[in-house]
C-alpha cells in the first residue's frame, strides 16, 4: 500500500501534464486557424478593370435603351414603380462606373465615354416620364400633408353635421 499511493499520484501529475500539452497545441492550433482567417477576411477587393466597368455602364444603359423603346410603342402618362426603380439604380450605376473609371484614369471621354448628361440625351422619353412621376409623387405627397395639416390644426370633427329646422 506504500507504493500504490505514490503511483497514484504520480500518475495523476502524468495525466494532468498530457492534459496542460493538448491544450496548449490545440490553443496554438485555433491561434493559427484563426490568424489564417483574419488574413482572408482582411485581403482587399481587387479593382475592377475598365472593361468590367464598361461592361457593367453599358448594360444599366441598355436596360434604359429598353424602357425607351417600351414607352415609343406603349406610350403611357406615368412610369410604374418598377420602371423608377430601374432608373434610379441605373443612375446610380452608371455615375459610379464613371467615377471608378475617372478614379483609375482610364477615362477616355467622348465619343468612347459618356457622362450621365449624355446618356440622359439619348433616352428622352425615359427622363421625361421619370421627372414627371417624381414631381408628381412629390406634388401629391406635399397636398396630403397639407390637407391633414388643415384638419390637425382646425381641431374640428368634419362628419359630424346636424341640419337643424326650427
């Protein structure tokens, strides 16, 4: 029984010196995985080329090229919402593809490269409806908060009339 006591205990300090070993190597592993997935995560988007810009211009502009052609032979007094949609994403697209491309220098201005002004000139019927529906919205929007502003302030109930005869 002398002996059993202390091969115990030293088998326990064993054990326990094992445990401490992997967990250290398996804390250095995750540091590792870890340090590996902060480097890609980190990693800067590579720019675009000019002909991916290009591409990327041409396509929104076509897609306003299409709407042109829609309402030249469905003509029509508004543009849905859908249709605004798609002008302003395309708006938005395109002055960022002509910044990207001015920020990498590789504008090479009229007649390879237009400015959204240009652009705007080639889809008249597109830009004209879209000012319209927009000042229209705008109008409508700006009269309904007019008329409730009239009855928030009046502070009178309108369906509330008695016809009285004496």
């Amino acid at each position: 029984m002398t002996t059993f006591l202390p091969l115990v205990t030293l088998l326990l300090i064993l054990a326990m010196m094992c445990f401490l070993l992997y967990y250290f190597y398996i804390q250095q592993s995750l540091a590792g995985i870890s340090h590996q997935l902060a480097n890609l995560q980190t990693t800067q988007a590579l720019p675009r080329g000019p002909d991916l810009i290009r591409r990327e211009k041409a396509y929104r502009h076509d897609q306003l090229v299409l709407l042109e052609a829609e309402l030249s032979n469905y003509p029509r007094a508004f543009l849905t919402e859908e249709e605004m949609t798609v002008v302003e994403v395309a708006r938005k697209n395109i002055k960022h593809c002509i910044d990207e491309l001015k920020q990498s220098g590789e504008w090479l201005g009229l007649p390879f490269d237009f400015e959204w002004s240009e652009m705007v000139d080639r889809v008249p019927k597109v830009i004209s409806l879209y000012r319209l529906t927009l000042a229209q919205s705008s109008w409508g929007d700006t009269a309904q908060k007019q008329s409730e502003d009239v009855v928030d302030v009046s502070g009178q109930k309108k369906d509330s009339f008695v016809l009285r005869l004496a």
